[in-house]
C-alpha cells in the first residue's frame, strides 16, 4: 500500500507598506469553481492564511510530487475578494472601482526583486514594484462584445485563449451601418486571459471566468504549473521546491488637511502647524485650515511631533503637542482635480 503525505509547496503573501508589519489580511482568496475540483484530483490542498493562501501537495514515501506538474500542465485560479472596505482609501491605487476591470496577478509575471527593503528578491505576482495599473485588465463574465467602427469590407476577428496562444474561435463580419458587431458566447471557455485580433490586429486583452456574472472581485490570481524556472515550486525530480510569492502593494500619500475648531474662542495671532523631526511644513490657507505643503504618508504607525501653535513663529506657544494622524476614512479628492487627494483631520479646541 503507498501512503501519502503533504508538504507545502507555495505560501501566498500580501504585503502593503502602510502596515507596520508590511503583512495585509485584507483579501480572502476564493478558489474558481473549476480549481475547486481540480485541487482534489490533483492530490492539492489549500489553506487560507492572513490574507493570503497556502498551497500543498501529496508526496510519495519518499518526497516525489503524487502527480506530477511538468505532466499535468495546469493552472489554479483564485479570486480576490476584498474584506477591508478602507483598503482602497490607504494603498496607493485609483480611488473609484471600476466594476469592468480587475487586478490580474500570476506566477508568470517573472519580477523578482527586492521590495520594502527586505534585504532579499521577492517573487512578485505583480507587473512593476507595487500593484498599479498596469496590472488592471477588462473583465467578462458572459457573452463577450466588441464593437468596431468605421471600416467596410469583410473583417475577420480571432478570439485567442492567451494560456496556450490558441485560437478559440473566429468571425467574419460584414459592417452593419458603418459598424462590426463581434460576439462570442464564452460559456464552454476555460477561464482565463483572453485577446481579441481583427485582421492579425490586436484590439483587446480581457479576463473571463463564470464567477464575474454574479459576484464582484477586486482581481484574480492564476498559479500555473509550468513556469520560469526562479518561480518554479517542484525540481526536476518531481520533488517539492517550496516558493514564497508575493503580491505588493504600496501606501497611499495625501495632502493633510487640518481643520481646527475653535469653540473656546482661543486668539491666535498667527497660527501655525509645525513639524520639526522631519520636513513635513504646513500652510495656514485661512479659517483655521492648515494644508501641508506636499504629500504625507498614510500609516498605521503615526507620524508624532505635529504642533499646533498660535504664533506659528513662536515654539513656545504649542496649544497641542502631537495632532493626530489622518484615519483612512477620511480622504477626499479636490473636485476641480481628482488627482489631488486630501485627508481631513478635525482637531477641537
């Protein structure tokens, strides 16, 4: 009788700068249908950790892989669910969701470097330092449309699955009032990245999975069994090589925004918040509202030393010694531009 038994072959972190730990639980990782019942086929199991997923694999008696990946050629594929509503208001990535877009994350993005000076490379999922744009991609959950205007002629457009560079299916349309009404229905299409081509053309690159019809994700992670080899978590053998990947993100910066309360009826002759440890200077705009000069760092470890003086020039009039931080809640892009993000903070005196 052959018995069998597990070691981890991957372990999932989520890292964003605004903690002091580094370490984020803001996600749960939420295996797609289809890896749910591929895990046990596979002899895999998976265990959700502090926002991230450990992965683990059935070994022989003598350490080789049950099933053997290099063989099996397949994916895992996990959806992000974002579980602290204040995530978005405290990383550094763009304020408004946009329910037709995801963040993709994968073990073929081959960055590995170092970040948040740990001393050692990361394996990121992540295209650049931290996650950005650049890892945003559109999203479908059902029939996929495309539209393409101005042209004449028959047009020939080519949806490509991107995991195996194969042509699903193509069409070939004449223009209807001037437009191409590309459609193509995806419930039999695995999961998974997608590019549409018009005449060898490429027009767009999309993510389909099942799941996006009813349910809303902040992105998906793919774990695929064959790739680079720095990223690799089985050797030659067939024996476990345990990999660490990371997804890293990093804090958001803002323009503090102190409004003070004056209920006393304190007389300031020239107020003034001050900062001395580091070059964080703030300017007095009027009615008690004191805006610093550049971006501040939203961090879960305050920024201390921040003064309110009456006489901005005078360092012994200090009416509060260390003014609070910003909470994450309160931040408000500047309507005339929304680029410029500004967190309150209402200081009563």
């Amino acid at each position: 009788m052959q018995l069998f038994n597990y070691k981890q072959i991957i372990d999932l972190q989520v890292l964003n700068d605004y903690y002091q730990s580094l370490r984020s639980s803001d996600f749960n990782f939420i295996p797609e249908s289809r890896t749910a019942k591929f895990l046990n086929g596979l002899g895999m199991r998976y265990k959700a950790d502090s926002g991230g997923v450990k992965l683990f694999a059935s070994v022989d008696s003598i350490g080789v892989l049950s099933f053997p990946p290099a063989e099996q050629s397949f994916k895992l594929v996990f959806l992000m669910q974002l579980a602290n509503p204040s995530f978005m208001n405290f990383s550094n990535l763009p304020l408004e969701q946009n329910g037709q877009l995801i963040y993709y994350f994968s073990n073929k993005a081959e960055n590995k470097r170092e970040v948040f000076n740990l001393g050692s490379d990361q394996l990121l999922l992540n295209q650049n330092e931290h996650a950005s744009l650049a890892d945003q991609l559109k999203v479908c959950g059902g029939n996929y449309r495309y539209s393409l205007a101005d042209g004449d002629g028959v047009k020939t457009a080519s949806l490509i699955f991107e995991d195996r560079e194969l042509i699903l299916e193509t069409q070939e349309l004449n223009p209807v009032a001037g437009n191409y009404n590309f459609q193509f229905k995806m419930d039999d299409f695995p999961s998974g990245r997608y590019r549409l081509e018009v005449d060898g053309g490429e027009l767009e690159s999309f993510y389909y999975a099942p799941a996006f019809r009813s349910g809303s994700y902040f992105g998906v992670l793919e774990i695929f069994a064959e790739v680079d080899e720095d990223y690799r978590w089985y050797t030659d053998e067939d024996k476990v090589s345990k990999k660490t990947y990371t997804i890293a993100f990093e804090h958001r910066k803002t323009l503090w925004r102190y409004k003070v309360i004056n209920r006393n009826g304190l007389e300031f002759d020239d107020p003034g918040v001050k900062e001395q440890e580091n070059p964080w200077d703030f300017t007095h705009t009027g009615n008690s509202v004191f805006v610093s000069n550049s971006p501040m760092p939203l961090k879960e470890v305050p920024i201390t030393g921040i003064a309110l003086r009456s006489d901005q020039n005078d360092a012994a009039s200090v009416l509060i010694t260390d003014l609070p931080n910003p909470g994450p809640a309160l931040i408000k892009p500047d309507p005339a531009n929304p680029a410029t993000i500004y967190s309150d903070i209402y200081v009563y005196l």
